[in-house]
C-alpha cells in the first residue's frame, strides 16, 4: 500500500485543487461567478482553445512546439468565410460557396500548413521554434492580405451558426467537439502503437530511430495533426462570431501552451497526459472568466497570463533537471559499483 504523503497528493491532484481552490475563491469574491449560466460560458469559451491545445499536446510530447496555432486557427477561418463570402471577394468571384465546402477547405489550409511546418523541421533541420514563430508571422501576413484586413460578414446560412453558437440540450456544441476531440486525442496517445511511438520520440529520439520508428515521419504527422485540429477550432470560432476576423486567435499560441505545461506535459517532451491538459485549460478559463467578473483590466489580465507561464515553465524545467540530476546520481553509482 502506497504510503499517501502531501507531495504524493501535489504530484497526483494538484492540478485539480487548484481548479478547485480558483473556483471557490472566485465563488467567495463574486457569488454569480457559480451561476450555471456563467459556467456553461466558461465551457463553451474553453472549448475553441482545448480543441488547439490537444493538437498542441501531441507536438510537445515529441519535443518540439507549435507557435503559429493562433495564426492558423485566424487562416482556415478567413478562408472558409471567403469561399462562404456572397460579395465580390477573391478568391471566388462572387460566388457563394456551400458553407461544408468551404469548411474543409479551410480545414485543409490550416492542415497543410502544418504539414509545412513539419518539413522545415525534417528536411531544413530547423528548430520548430524558430520555424512555427516564422510560420506565425507568414500565415498571419497572409490573411491579412487575403481579407484586406476587414473583417468578412457576408455569405453565412443560419444553419452555420449551430456550429459556433447552438447547443444540444444544455450543452453548447463547442463543448461537444472538445470532448470528441479530447476523447479520440486520449485514446490514440494511450491506447495505440502510434501514441507509444509519440512518447518514445519525446524521451529520445535517437533511441526511437534505432528502435526502428520513423521518426521523420510521425513529426510530419504530430505537425499535421496540429493543423488539422486548428482548422477545427477555426471553423467552429467562425460560427461562433458569425465573421471572419483576421485578428481571431490573436496570442492563442501562449494561452496553449500555458495550458498544457500546466496540465503536466514537458516542454523537453515525452512525459505528460492529456487529463492534465483539459484540467489546465479548465484552470485558464476559469482564471479568465473570474478576472473579467472583477473588472480587472486587460492590462493587468496579460500579466497575470505571463506570470502563470513563467511559473509552469519554470516549475517544468526545475523538475526536468531534479530527474536529470537523479539519473546522473544512479549511473555513477551503478558504474562505481560495478567497477
């Protein structure tokens, strides 16, 4: 029987108690705060980032990043509203595209530019920092270019809307699409031979190779994969504004990977679990939300996020080499005892 030690109960549950204790203190400070109508919101709001934040999940866990999320999310937004777009807009003329067709080719912009971010990192030998930073610009640049830096209003079916803004009986069907997201996320990562080679790639990459896992190729796929789902996201946050903005998603890119470092998942990679995720995300929107009920200001909001990556960053890195320092310990005493 283990034996139940406060650290036992921090490393295990406290994430979860600091939802816990962030709920009650807003709850004590603003009493509407546990209105059910201001939690379904708290949901619904979370849900377009988690959508991101799972795609996230997987190129983290092999050790490299996705910065351009946010800009991508903006791209197949902007490219399913032009296709949708009644008016005389490039690159359809005029012609008002079905709002399904337009949907997956939005999907498959944002898609195939994570396809590109993958080859950078695999052919060119770039760090995927520098390239999704790079790539964050571009694709931001780009939609910039294609909207004229306007929003698009025009060329929306009601029937659209659903997506963004409609719900299921009580439940919005944003949240719907981050559980089936979160869901089949969970059981590829855990349950699968894929999911295995993911976490191995994180540990070593090297070894992964030897082992005989094409490491190019699953890269390829995490970056894909991470294109894909903000295409997701991207679409339901149209339907969600009912517009096409080109600013949408601005600064999503550090609200992610706030949340999953949060929730447990390394930044070195290969360790952490998608449940730490959704309740780090949880935390986000709940910490938002709260913040907002108590009028602080956006200025004072963007510290605040800052300081909360700052801490889980550190927080990573700290027990990243307290586990570095403890493997080192073993091997010298193995080598001294065996010598």
């Amino acid at each position: 029987m283990k034996k139940i030690t406060v650290g036992y109960i921090v490393k295990n549950y406290g994430i979860g108690l600091v939802l816990v204790v962030l709920m009650a203190f807003f709850s004590i400070a603003r009493p509407m705060f546990m209105n059910p109508g201001n939690l379904v919101e708290i949901l619904r709001q979370v849900s377009f980032m988690g959508i991101v934040a799972v795609g996230m999940t997987f190129c983290l866990l092999t050790g490299d990043i996705d910065l351009s999320v946010g800009s991508n999310v903006a791209l197949s937004a902007t490219v399913c509203a032009l296709f949708m777009a009644a008016g005389p807009i490039p690159p359809v003329g005029g012609v008002n595209i079905n709002p399904i067709v337009g949907a997956l080719l939005g999907i498959i912009a944002s898609t195939l530019i994570g396809a590109a971010n993958g080859f950078f990192v695999n052919e060119i030998k770039m760090p995927a920092l520098i390239v999704t930073l790079g790539m964050m610009e571009v694709v931001r640049g780009i939609v910039y270019v294609m909207t004229g830096a306007m929003p698009i209003y025009e060329g929306f079916e009601d029937y659209f809307r659903f997506i963004g803004q409609g719900s299921i009986g009580p439940v919005p069907v944003p949240v719907i699409l981050f559980a089936i997201t979160f869901v089949i996320g969970w059981i590829v990562l855990n349950k699968t031979v894929y999911g295995r080679y993911v976490y191995c790639i994180g540990g070593n990459a090297e070894v992964a190779r030897l082992s005989g896992i094409n490491v190019k190729k699953m890269l390829y796929s995490v970056h894909a994969i991470a294109g894909f789902l903000c295409g997701i996201a991207g679409i339901a946050l149209l339907s969600r504004l009912n517009s096409g903005q080109p600013r949408a998603a601005m600064g999503y890119e550090m609200e992610v990977v706030t949340a999953c470092v949060l929730g447990g998942v390394s930044i070195a990679g290969g360790e952490g679990k998608l449940s730490g995720v959704l309740f780090g995300v949880l935390i986000l929107g709940v910490l938002f939300n709260g913040l907002v009920q108590m009028n602080f200001s956006e200025f004072y909001q963007m510290i605040i996020k800052g300081a909360v990556l700052l801490l889980a960053v550190g927080f990573d890195t700290m027990s990243n080499s307290r586990k570095s320092k403890l493997v080192d310990k073993s091997l010298k005493l193995e080598s001294g005892g065996s010598a």
